[in-house]
C-alpha cells in the first residue's frame, strides 16, 4: 500500500539568468529529493523533485534550491494538474468501484463491520457513505493520511502551486486524475478490499510502517524509502508495473519531448524516483545526467 501513497492521485513564465541556476548547488552523498536533469543535447537545464503527497504541515516547506529551480522554471509539471478544476470534477466519478459496487459487496458480513466501525471510529472529511463506493486503495489512502502523528497537515504538490503562483509560472500535468483513477480498475476490487481490511487489522504495525516512511522521506533517503515500499507491499507487488513502472515509462516518453528548450520542474511521488525502474534511472538509460542537489532547509532540517 505504501507505494501507492508516495506514488498517486492526491485530490502556473518567469525566466532567470543561467548564472543563477548553475548556482544549485550539488549534493555528493546523493541523499536528496531534488536531481538536476542535464546533457542529451538539453540548452536547459530542469529538475526532478519526489513529493509526498501528506505530510505534517511544519514539513511541508521548499529548500531555497528548489524555490531557485521553480522561479528559473518555464513550467512546473505535477502527476496531474490540481488547477483544472473541470478534471477533478471530471475524475470523482471515475473514483468509484463500478458496476455500484460497495466494499459490503466484497467482504464478509464481519469483515464489512470491522472496516465499518473503524472509519466511524476514525472520522475524516469523507464520509464512510461515500468511501465504501470508493476504490479500496483509495479508501486506503484516507487511513493512511489518519495516522499522521500531528495537527495540521498539508500536500507537498500545494506548496509546490503555491510557489509556481508567486513566480507567474504555468503548473501542468503528466497525466489526468481520471487516468490514474482509471488504471485502479485493473486491480481486482477484491484484492483491493483484502488489503484494507489487512492495513485496518494491522493499523499498529501499519502506523509504525507509515513513521518509518515519513521519516525515510524527511532524511530524504531514497534507498530507505525504496526498501520500505518493497517491504510493505508484498500483497500488491503483481500489480507494481501498473500502479507504478508503467507509469515512469510513460512519463519519461512525454519528458522526452517537453525538454527540449525548456527548462522544467518536474515534481511527482518520491516513490517513482529510486529503483531500476524509476524515473532517475529511465531518464539516465536515455542519456540524460541526472546529479543530485542540495536540498536542506536554512535551519539544517530535511524537507
């Protein structure tokens, strides 16, 4: 399940001197979000950062070099675009089960009333009316989110918005909410129901997973945050090239294409970065040079 958290949905052109850009300074020990994309023919630079789409509010803040890179950006490019507010209209439907299925549907009577009481027990701002006709992974999504041992919490792809909207520059995206809706539909609901009552039995374990995660991704280690994804998803790994290595490649095509005289942000789910089959490797097999930079906060604190 984890994969999917740091690699999913998650429900705006100001130029500056090459000087500046060059000024990102690089990371040798290659622990960071934040990888400068080079070579391969580009006049410009651009620059892959790995989000997570919830987080703790005091966490949610940009390094200075990523502020650099938006504000020398031509465009800013997100999973999916959470401007266009037509497309999230048009995505909500596509977040159901189809055929009116419900999770009553595809558990046990008991089963069906564990997951019940736990959502009745562990409200969120989506009613559980409304969550049984979700998706399960999406549902899924929701306890995750919950157990967030703080407050206030925010989304890294808003913070990133909000920096592209101070800067006048266009934030677009890789693909469609309704696409990465949609591909949910070729994962058995069944299956899908299964690990939420297993992520819901195990919520302990789980949260204690989830922490390991979150500070994986605040140490901004990739190796750990790759590791525990392999770790926790054990019942998902026969859909990993659907839920994520597809999706890297596509993205990697499209890139392809956008570079050219361009300088981007690329900003999408810290999970697609590590691996064989991440984009920071997809992107060096076609001869790009990827080099990390440094992204620590003035105060010393990782993203």
């Amino acid at each position: 399940m984890k994969k999917w958290t740091l690699g999913v949905m998650a429900l705006s052109v100001a130029l500056v001197s090459c000087a500046q850009k060059d000024n990102l300074a690089t990371n040798p020990d290659n622990n960071t979000l934040l990888w400068k994309i080079t070579g391969n023919g580009l006049t410009k630079p651009s620059y892959l950062f790995g989000t997570i789409h919830l987080l703790c509010a005091d966490d949610a803040v940009l390094s200075d070099n990523m502020k650099k890179a938006i504000k020398g950006a031509d465009n800013v490019y997100l999973e999916v675009d959470m401007n266009n507010m037509m497309e999230i209209f048009g995505a909500i439907g596509k977040m159901k089960m189809q055929g009116d299925t419900t999770l009553q549907d595809l558990l046990s009577k008991d089963d069906y009333q564990k997951v019940k009481t736990y959502f009745e027990e562990n409200a969120s701002m989506i009613p559980f009316s409304m969550l049984q006709t979700f998706k399960p992974i999406l549902a899924a999504s929701v306890v995750e989110g919950g157990s967030l041992e703080c407050e206030n919490t925010a989304m890294m792809e808003q913070v990133i918005m909000d920096e592209a909207k101070q800067s006048d520059i266009e934030v677009k995206g890789l693909e469609t909410m309704s696409y990465q809706a949609g591909i949910l539909d070729s994962i058995p609901y069944k299956l899908q129901a299964e690990e939420l009552l297993n992520y819901i039995k195990n919520s302990s374990k789980e949260d204690k997973q989830m922490s390991e995660l979150w500070k994986a991704y605040n140490e901004q280690d990739l190796k750990k945050l790759e590791a525990l994804m392999i770790q926790s998803d054990i019942g998902m790994n026969s859909y990993t090239d659907i839920l994520l290595f597809n999706r890297n490649r596509n993205w990697v095509k499209k890139l392809k294409d956008l570079f050219p005289g361009k300088s981007l942000v690329i900003a999408v789910g810290a999970g697609h970065l590590p691996g064989e089959k991440g984009v920071i490797n997809l992107l060096k097999k076609e001869g790009y040079t990827l080099t990390p930079v440094e992204n620590k906060l003035s105060k010393g604190k990782s993203i």
